[in-house]
C-alpha cells in the first residue's frame, strides 16, 4: 500500500468523503506549499501550490523523487531527519524559477504518523515578497538617512563656523547664511516628498478630474522654469495643441509636467532642448516631454520611477537640486488619474518620458 493510499485511507471514514479526493480538496485548499514524502522519498502527495512551484511543464508531482524537483542538500537532510528519526527542522530554501528570478521559501518539515509509518510532511511559506519588501524598506531607510545627512552636516559646519567669530564678518556671514537657507529649504523639500508620497500611496490622496486644456498649463510652467532654462541655455519647446483637453487634476497634471520638464531641464546639455508634444490615441492623450541630453542606460531604465533610485551613483544630487523622489510621484500620480507614466532613452540623443491619460 502506498503513502498515498495510506493517508486516503485515514479520512474514508468522514462522511461523503473519496479518500484521495478528500485529502487532495484539504491541501489544495492550503495557500502554501505542501509535499508530504514516504520512507523511499518519493512525494505521496503535494498540492496545487506545490505544483504551480515546483512541477515542470505541468507532469505531476506525485511518485518522483525529492531530488527531480527540488535539489537542495539542507532540504534533503531535513526530510530524512523527519523520516528517520521523527525529528522536526526548520531551513530557508531559496531556488531559481522561471525566467531565472529567485523564489525563497521558509520551510517547515515534520514527521506525519498514520497507520502506524512513518511520512514527512513539509509547508513551505514562500517568503520572496516579503524580503524584497524588507529590501526596499532597508534601501528607503539607508537613502533617506543619506538624504538628510548631507544638509545637515552642511548646515552645523556653517553654524559652527558662524560661532567661532564668522558672524562677525557681514559679507561671509551672510554668505553661510544663505547656504544654511538653501540646505534647510532642501531638506523641508524632502520631508514633504516623503509625507506626500506616503499619504499617495496609503490612498489619503483624492483626485478632483475634470476637463483640462494643456498647453496653458505647459505655458505657465515654462515661464516659471524660464531663469532655470536661460542659466543653462536650454531652449524650451512646447507643440501642444492650443484645444487639447484632457482628463486629469489640473493640479496634479501641472505637478506632474513640472517635475519632467524641471528634471529635462537639470539633465540637459548646455545650448540643449525641452520639446513638450501631445496627442490624441483613441481614448488616452499622450504627454510627451523630451530632452537632449546624456541618455539614460538601458539598465537604469526600468528603475528611474524608485524611491532615491540614482543613474548615476557618482552625481551628488545636491548640485542639482531635487529629492529623488519626484518621478516616483509622477508615477504614482498618474495611476491616480487612471493613467500610467512611461520612459524611453537614448545614449547620447536624449530622454522621452510620456504621460498617458484618459482622453476628453
């Protein structure tokens, strides 16, 4: 008699249940992971989640080895411990899936008794989210400490410099005060990024969408960026449709488009350009703000809308001014609109980002 028919047989006598059927209903009905092994380690039973985990091309999981679906020697001697000496084990599985990303698991082996032999039964409790939420927890919290760091110790040098007798020399004194100034604004700037992108993202934030034209809003912000563009001859463009309407906050949309053109400008080449286009595609409006410069590479491309996330680890974000966390604002922003944020680069041509939300 198998292990299988060994554990269909304990349950035949619950009303209306089909041993097999019963035990199978039972652990697909457990979120995680289940494969419980008999003495020759082959897998008596595993669950849907086991095989949606584990099985390849979709072949069942029951009757192979251990070894033909999971090879991981921690894993292997806790199931022998289970089978041979009743012992239970905790160990931390981590393994390649499909497309190569990592999937880590917790995994809990014990042994099973029924009808007098001896099963392991192992849960595994896929932990991969929860680490890349810690991962990015601990990212956020190092960046953050970064971020504020840096002013602050700007601003006590300064302080302490006034102490030790610069405060009396009007012309360095208020030459530090103005860097005190500029680091303090900086780092108000940042705690409000952070407060607003948390209330955003814990949906503490309402959209008030309406009929918007663009072009006057990309007017407004060229004029209030124009110093900005003149100090680095960046030349501004905008080929939007004076009628063009679309659904949004007009607000927000005007946040948004600051934060792009403001960034184009910043990350431009000197004697450069900002071109802002949009049109229409069937029920969406697209934004487009492109930008002459460096080009971003491909590899920080799907990255550019993280929290902090820099392309270039060198650059001291304090010559540039900003947070680090506007484009992911932007993003989340969009989403809020019922629309979605995208970038395209190219080395050494430049930077498109699109705005695409719903059409008026």
């Amino acid at each position: 008699m198998t292990a299988t028919d060994l554990m269909a047989e304990q349950i035949e006598e619950v009303p209306g249940a089909s041993g097999f059927t019963m035990l199978r209903s039972i652990l697909d009905a457990t979120r995680e992971c289940v494969l419980v092994l008999a003495q020759d380690t082959r897998i008596a039973a595993a669950n849907a989640a086991s095989c949606r985990a584990f099985a390849k091309r979709d072949e069942p999981l029951e009757g192979k080895r251990l070894s033909e679906i999971v090879r991981d020697a921690a894993l292997h001697s806790a199931f022998l411990s289970a089978l041979k000496r009743g012992s239970s084990s905790d160990i931390r599985l981590e393994i390649i899936g499909g497309g190569s990303e990592k999937r880590k698991f917790d995994v809990h082996i014990a042994p099973l008794n029924l009808s007098g032999s001896t099963l392991a039964i192992g849960y595994f409790y896929d932990v991969t989210k929860l680490e890349e939420l810690e991962t990015v927890r601990q990212e956020f919290l190092s960046n953050i400490s970064h971020e504020l760091r840096t002013p602050l110790t700007s601003i006590l040098a300064f302080v302490e410099t006034l102490e030790d007798g610069a405060i009396d020399e009007p012309e360095n004194g208020r030459r530090f005060l103005r860097v005190i100034r500029r680091n303090a604004e900086r780092m108000r700037s940042l705690i409000s990024d952070i407060l607003e992108l948390s209330m955003i993202e814990s949906g503490s934030v309402s959209v008030d969408i309406d009929d918007v034209r663009v072009a006057p809003i990309i007017d407004e912000i060229f004029a209030s960026l124009s110093s900005a563009a003149a100090e680095r001859q960046v030349n501004l463009v905008s080929l939007v449709p004076p009628k063009l309407v679309v659904r949004a906050d007009s607000i927000r949309l005007e946040q948004m488009l600051t934060n792009l053109i403001d960034n184009a400008i910043k990350f431009n080449r000197e004697g450069g350009s900002v071109e802002v286009r949009a049109e229409k595609k069937g029920t969406k409006t697209v934004i487009l703000i492109a930008d002459t410069g460096e080009g971003i590479m491909p590899e920080h491309l799907g990255r550019v809308f993280e929290r902090f996330y820099r392309t270039d680890r060198a650059r001291n974000r304090s010559d540039l001014g900003g947070t680090g966390l506007g484009l992911a604002i932007v993003k989340h922003l969009a989403k809020l609109q019922g629309g979605e944020v995208f970038v395209r680069s190219e080395l050494s041509i430049g930077t498109t980002f699109f705005i695409e939300l719903p059409a008026a």
